[in-house]
C-alpha cells in the first residue's frame, strides 16, 4: 500500500499531488514588503523538492494601519500582483500548490513603523510586546478592514495564487472573539436621536455572500443583504412616538461579480431598496419614498496596476411623488402654512476611469 503522505489530497475544487505541505511562516526575506527573487528561491526549493503546497506570506498585511513588524509581506495594494504572478508561475511549475497568508494585525502591530497610523483594535487594551495603546475600532474601521481582505484575497487569485488562508489566533479576528481583548457593548443599531432620553433604536443585519462555484462559475461571487431597523423616539411636546429621520424599517442590498482572469475582464452589478422613511422636524413633516438606486459596471485591466472602468449608476434617493407639509409654529398647533406635492426624477450617470496604482 503506498504511504498516505504521497497520495492525492482534494482540499475543495483544488487537487493536491500528496500531504506534504510548507505551513505559513515569515522568513523575513521579504523586500520592501514584496516576495522578490531571494523570498521566491527559497519556496521553489521547497517545490523542487516535491512538497506538494507552500504556504507563503506568514502575516501578510492586508491593510496600511497593520505595518509589518517582523517581515511580513505587504498585500494592501495592487503593487505586490506582478510579484505574486512571477511567484505563483515559478511554483507551479514543480507541481505545486501556492496559498498566502493573510492578516490584520490590530493591537500586535507598532503606530512608528510604515504611514504610521494609529492601532486599532476592538477594545483599548495594551498589547504586551508591542506595547501600544490601540484605538478603538468604530463601524467605519471594521467595514473598511473588512474590505481590505476581500481586496487582498481578488489580488491573490489575479496574481494565479491557488488559495489564501486567514490567520485569526491573536490577531485582529482572534481579538474580537477573545472576552480578554474584546469588551465592547455597542450594538449596531444601538444609537440615540441626540440626548432625547427615551429614544430606542434595535435591529438586525443579514449579509451572505455566495461564489458560484456550484453552478460552473468560480469566479463569480453574489452578494445579499437585509437590514431590519426599528427605531423610536418620544417628541417631548406632543406625547407622540415617532421614527427617527430618514431611517427605514427595511433595506435590501445585492452585488454581482464576475472576474474573466484569462482576458482581465471584471464586470458586475449593485442594487439597494428602502422601504418607506420620513423627514421632519418641529415644523415639518415630509414621508417620502427612497428610490431604487443601481450601478453596473465593467472593468479591463491594461497592464498591471492599471484598468479602464465604465460605470453606469441610477441614484434613486427619491421615488415617485411626496406631499410635504410646513407649519407655522410647532407641529403640534396644526396650524398648517403650506401643502407642496412633489415629483422625483431619477438622476442617472455614466462615467469612465482610468484607474491605477502609480
């Protein structure tokens, strides 16, 4: 029988030739955060030797504000893809499997190394080696890290890696599930209409996002989400309840991409729908209808770090006819001072760009 170690092993849609494998490290042969000759040489050994996948880029960062602090490679822009397609075409080669690793480093990281930006992390606590008082992440940071993985992920799979690997032990997601690091409170929809008292705000957010692998395209990715969203407040004046301005009590979102990597063609898709929402104030009262706003978009990759983007959008932050209503004095008097209907038109664009990294 021949040794379990030298048999194929299937890992998802990719193939193996046997189970030895180089498991992520940082060799600290990185140059200027790129996997250049010395960092490639030393994995091609590796290759030629028969392993049947290398796991390079032990921490890579995917985001400016998680510097490298011991050599990691720098996967935070569109710089490192010739790099990682000269890398991924020397190992495969020998035969061989190729997958990074990724990751943030949130309180791990230094502020006086790289932009030099401020830490982040989910909650102020020290980190003991590094010794940095980290800033706390808000709604924005954790949306935009979040973003920088996906980039970085897209950027492995143009550069023709086989697969990434997320780090999460200590690091940034690891921080946010250890009670030691984390001791956050704050709930999305847990805001408050200003320093009214009895203001309540709660919800629920969906999001999935599904690669259509199953149906004979991996390289296509759908994307769908929903937002329930509750919120009240007390009008000191008139006793009544009402929503807070401009929130709707449900909002629907889609994406669609597809990446063409043979011919560097991405074209894609976005949709948002909003149920009913109003306006008001002491003096106003305007319900209105949000429009349906949608974006296509298609883009072709030039040379390296450089594409054409063609963008056509429908902005339908009003839909339909609305009645708002103006008073004299407080709402609560009625004493109406002018009824004005309105009419909403679609504003749509369409816009080319020719975007790069220089």
């Amino acid at each position: 029988m021949s040794d379990p170690l030298l048999l194929p092993f299937q890992l998802g849609a990719m193939t193996i030739k046997n189970r030895i494998v180089s498991t992520c490290h940082a060799p600290a042969l990185a140059e200027d955060g790129m996997p250049k000759e010395r960092y490639q040489l030393y994995h091609l050994e590796k290759a030629k030797g028969g392993i049947g996948m290398t796991m390079i880029g032990g921490s890579s960062c995917v985001s400016p504000d998680s510097p490298s602090v011991f050599g990691q490679l720098d996967v935070s822009s569109d710089r490192m893809i010739p790099y990682f397609r000269e890398f991924a075409e020397r190992i495969h080669k020998e035969d061989c499997r190729i997958v990074c690793q990724i990751s943030h480093l949130g309180r791990r990281t230094t502020w006086n190394d790289g932009d030099w930006l401020p830490v982040i992390a989910p909650s102020r606590v020290r980190e003991p080696a590094h010794r940095g008082f980290p800033k706390v992440m808000d709604h924005s940071d954790i949306k935009r890290v979040i973003g920088d993985y996906v980039a970085a992920a897209r950027r492995m799979r143009d550069a023709g890696l086989d697969g990434v690997e997320i780090l999460q032990n200590a690091h940034l997601p690891g921080q946010f599930l250890s009670p030691d690091t984390n001791l956050r409170d704050d709930v999305e929809f847990s805001s408050k209409a200003g320093n009214i008292d009895k203001a309540t705000s709660y919800g629920v957010k969906l999001k999935s996002n599904i690669r259509m692998g199953f149906i004979g395209v991996p390289d296509a990715v759908i994307g769908l989400g929903y937002i329930y969203e509750n919120t009240k407040s007390l009008d000191q004046f008139t006793g009544l309840i009402r929503k807070f301005p401009r929130k709707s009590d449900h909002t629907f979102n889609f994406n669609f991409r597809h990446d063409i990597t043979d011919i560097g063609l991405s074209y894609g898709a976005e949709g948002k729908f909003r149920s009913d929402t109003i306006t008001q104030d002491i003096n106003y009262y305007w319900p209105w209808n949000p429009g349906k706003e949608f974006k296509l978009f298609a883009e072709y990759n030039i040379i390296d770090g450089i594409k054409l983007r063609a963008e056509a959008s429908q902005n339908g932050r009003f839909n339909g006819t609305s009645t708002n209503y103006k008073y004299n004095d407080h709402i609560k008097f009625n004493d109406l001072k002018t009824k004005a209907v309105k009419n909403h038109h679609f504003a749509r664009e369409f816009q080319i760009s020719l975007q790069g990294t220089f």
